[in-house]
C-alpha cells in the first residue's frame, strides 16, 4: 500500500513569519536604543548645604532623571561610587565644583554626566576608569551575545543528546565552565579589555553560561523542543537587548531596564562588571537572579527526567 505524502508547510508562510520577526526584533533592538535616557540615575551630591542646594534645584529640574544621594563630603562620594551606590557625584564647594565619574561603571553615563553636570572651568575626576585598551567600554559591551549565543548553544546540544539527569547537569556544568575559562583567555589574557581575579571573572561568566544553558535544557526536559525556541527567544530578544551592558539598566526604558537586569545576561554582565573594576561591591542582586535561573533550570532537568522515568515505568 503506497504511503500517502507528507504534507509540507508553504514557502509562502516566510512572508507572514519573517516580517513579524523584524518587528519584534525592532521592538526590542532598536526601541530601547532609541530611548537611551536617564531614568532616575543614582547620582551623589556632596559638599555643605549652601553649595549643594543649587546643584539639588538644577538636578530636580530634571524630573525623574536622577536619583539623588546625599553625602557630607568628597571621601563618602568616593567610597558610594567604589562601592556601587551611584555612578557618579557632583562635589560642591564655595569656590568651585567637581563633578566625580566612574567610566569602568559605564562610559556612557560618564559622558553623559560631563556633558550634562559638568560646570564651566569644573574639574572631573574618574573615581574608578575604565580599562584604557577598552574606553568606551565597546567591546566589554559587545561580550554579552557571544554568552548567550554559547549558554543558548550549549543547552541545546546538550538536551538533545543527552536524556535529562545528572549526567546531563554534569555535561552543563563542564561546558560552562570552559566558555568561562576561553572567554576570559581572550577578553582578559589576550585583548586585555577588563582586570581584576581571572578565576573569579571566569566564574562570574561559567555561572552565567550555566543559567541560560540550565534553562534551556529545563525547558526542553519539561516541554519538549519548544522549550528549546522559547528559551532562545526570550534570551535574544530580551535577554540581550535589554541587559543594559553596552550603556547602563537606568537608561533604558523603565521596564526594559527592570526585565533586562532579572535575565541572565544583564545580571552576568552587572556581575562581571563588579568583579572586573568594582572589587566585587554590588555583586548580590545579579550573583542572586543568575543563582535562581540556574536553580530553576536544574530543577527543571530533573522535573523532565522523573516524569521521564514515570512514563516508562506506565508503558513497561
């Protein structure tokens, strides 16, 4: 008996996917680029009160754009920019004023707070600069697709050859922490771009591979391939976008900014960021978001693999 052809989908339907496509990719890509402003931007303002009451009038000029953090004078400015608190500070004093930055925290804020806040004749200080091989901070900005490309590719090959479990884990595990390792070989060994420990930036980029690849393969364990395209979705179109890397999470719009940074990519690249010029300060929040992806992703896997075991325990 002759089997009846398959039917195959028209090639017609490329021209009603495709352009939906382009449109959510614009819609992610270039809206919040197009966007780029402050929004409510942590921002120092230092010095006594009858020379920061000027500069707090001018900044509240400016609604919603800055978030300001007091403090008694040049030192505590300092020490909340090394410690994550702003981005930047303006110091007044009688006879001038001095406009604090920290480039390694985004070369785009910091140009944006000496165009900006920068005053005639005022003097700026970069508390903590970027790497000088890496000033605008192109290409630390220009890593986070890479990552998610090798946590996106590494939990799909993985969950499609391997049935969930512990040995699937184990294999994730070990390729996570060989693209941190080769990407710190080449972005801190070989171009040079950020500093700090090696090991700890490697583990800062293994745990962050890990949280997507974790997901992807939870995803497929559960939910089978459409887990897989799920997965890649949210993490190049939003994931990606909207990680805030290449300019800063308060410039983005307000809801890209909040999503990018509970996603993997954003809370990896904040991460890496901290322990590359930061000396590790205001490593909490992203080590915590990229600890639950990865927990939820892992758990996922041995969802997928007890309800594997169920299943074949039913049909033996």
């Amino acid at each position: 008996m002759a089997s009846k052809p398959r039917h195959r989908p028209s090639p017609w339907i490329a021209v009603l996917v495709v352009p939906v496509v382009v449109a959510v990719a614009l819609s992610t890509f270039a809206w919040s680029a197009a966007n780029l402003e402050p929004r409510d931007l942590p921002l120092g303002v230092a010095g006594p009160a009858q020379t920061t009451v000027p500069v707090e009038a001018r900044l509240a000029e400016r609604k919603g754009a800055f978030e300001v953090h007091r403090y008694a004078d040049a030192a505590a400015a300092t020490e909340a920019i090394e410690d994550r608190e702003v981005y930047g500070a303006v110091v007044a004093a009688p006879d001038r004023q001095t406009l604090f930055i920290a480039s390694a925290a985004s070369p785009t804020v910091a140009g944006l707070l000496r165009e900006n806040l920068a005053a005639s004749r005022a003097k700026v200080l970069d508390v903590v600069p970027a790497d000088p091989d890496d000033p605008r901070g192109t290409a630390f900005g220009s890593m986070i697709l890479p990552l998610v490309l090798a946590g996106l590719i590494g939990g799909t090959v993985v969950s499609l050859l391997r049935r969930p479990g512990l040995g699937e884990v184990g294999i994730l595990v070990a390729t996570a922490a060989a693209s941190g390792l080769v990407t710190i070989v080449i972005v801190q060994g070989w171009l040079g771009v950020i500093e700090g420990p090696w090991l700890l930036n490697a583990g800062v980029i293994a745990l962050a591979v890990l949280a997507i690849a974790s997901m992807v393969a939870g995803l497929m364990a559960l939910i089978g391939l459409v887990g897989i395209a799920l997965g890649a979705l949210l993490m190049i179109f939003l994931g990606n976008p909207w990680s805030g890397i290449a300019s800063a999470p308060e410039l983005l719009p307000k809801a890209a900014g909040l999503i990018g940074r509970l996603l993997p990519p954003g809370a990896g690249g904040n991460l890496l960021r901290n322990t590359a010029f930061f000396d590790g300060a205001g490593s909490g929040g992203p080590l915590a978001v990229l600890l639950v992806w990865t927990v939820l992703g892992l758990g996922g896997i041995m969802a997928g693999a007890a309800m594997q075991r169920r299943r074949t325990a039913v049909t033996s």
